[in-house]
C-alpha cells in the first residue's frame, strides 16, 4: 500500500492556484492546454477512486477525451474533494487486492493503485510546470512511480505515454520519470 494522500493534496493545491487566465496555456502535453489537462485529472480522479472501491459502473470503457469547456464554475472545489477522495479510497487495504477495472481495462488492483501515483505525480509536474508552480515530490513517490513506468511495454504514441525522451546520466529522479513518460525535463512555455 501507498498512502496517495500527499500526492493527492500537493495536486489539488496546484490545481486550485491555476487561475482562470491560465487555463488556455500550453502544456507538456500534446495538443493539451492547461483546462484539458485539470479536466483530465478530475476525470481520473472519479475513475481511480472507483476502481479502488471496485466500482466499474459506468467506468468500463477508456476515459473521455479531456476538455477544459467541461470545467464548471466551482471545478477547484470539486477536483479538490476528488482527489482526496482518491487518496481515502486507496487508504482501504482491500483496495490494493484482487484485480479492478481502469481505463476501461482489468488489471491487478496493485497496478492501478500505482496508476493513480504516476498520474497524481506526472501530471502535477504538468501543471506546476506550464503555470509556473514550484514543485517537490518526495523521492519516494518519484521511484515508486518510476518503477511502475518501467515494470512494462507501454505504448508510446501518446495514448498512455509518449516516445521516451533521453535525459542524461546523472538526471534526477524527477526527470529519469519525466523522459520515461515522454516528456522534456526541460519544457517550458513559450515566453
């Protein structure tokens, strides 16, 4: 078991700083503005809280294109409830056992509880990054996650992780797992 509760809150505190005028900037994400991409964690956040109750109702197929036009006027509030949610949904043991279904997929629960790491931890980069938020993930959840990157073959067209980006040897953790799911270490908007 990981406690997803410090990536959870360090996530909705950057989500909930991006102001209004922010949400139209460009992200490390292809094709993905910063409303897309909160859109998308609010969306995983439901989906991986469910999948951790071994809730599939209406969650067996891949996840909706993320949109920023899907965010409603009180969407911080709500991602925030959402993701702590999340981590109180993962902090039952029985959460981490047998299989449960994510992105429309069966899979071992252990495995999805990682999926929801990874997520909380790249995509919290993505959003400090591409609003110019410091960010600090403690090492452990950075090999963790790390360590789910690497645990199999992914595809690398965008859909799960892009093509790996070489960092050099001596890269931290931080961008070892960045380059691992495709993105530049160092992206930064365009000035």
């Amino acid at each position: 078991m990981i406690d997803l509760g410090p990536a959870a809150k360090r996530t909705a505190g950057l989500v909930s700083a991006v102001a209004d005028e922010q949400l139209d900037l460009p992200t490390p994400c292809p094709g993905s503005c910063v409303g897309d991409l909160i859109d998308h964690v609010g969306v995983f956040a439901t989906r991986l809280a469910a999948a951790a109750r071994k809730d599939s109702d209406g969650r067996t197929s891949p996840p909706p294109t993320p949109s920023g036009a899907n965010l409603e006027a009180d969407w911080r509030e709500r991602l925030t409830r959402d993701l702590l949610a999340l981590a109180d949904a993962w902090r039952d043991p029985q959460a981490w056992e047998g299989s449960t279904v994510a992105g429309g997929n069966v899979m071992p629960a252990e495995v999805v509880g990682l999926v929801a790491l990874d997520e909380l931890v790249v995509h919290g980069w993505d959003v400090a990054v591409a609003t110019g938020q410091p960010y600090a993930p403690p090492a452990s959840e950075i090999e963790s996650a790390i360590g789910f990157v690497t645990s199999f073959e992914a595809p690398r067209d965008g859909t799960l992780f892009g093509p790996i980006v070489p960092v050099p040897p001596d890269a931290s953790a931080l961008d070892r797992l960045l380059g691992l799911t495709g993105r530049d270490p160092s992206w930064r908007p365009a000035p």
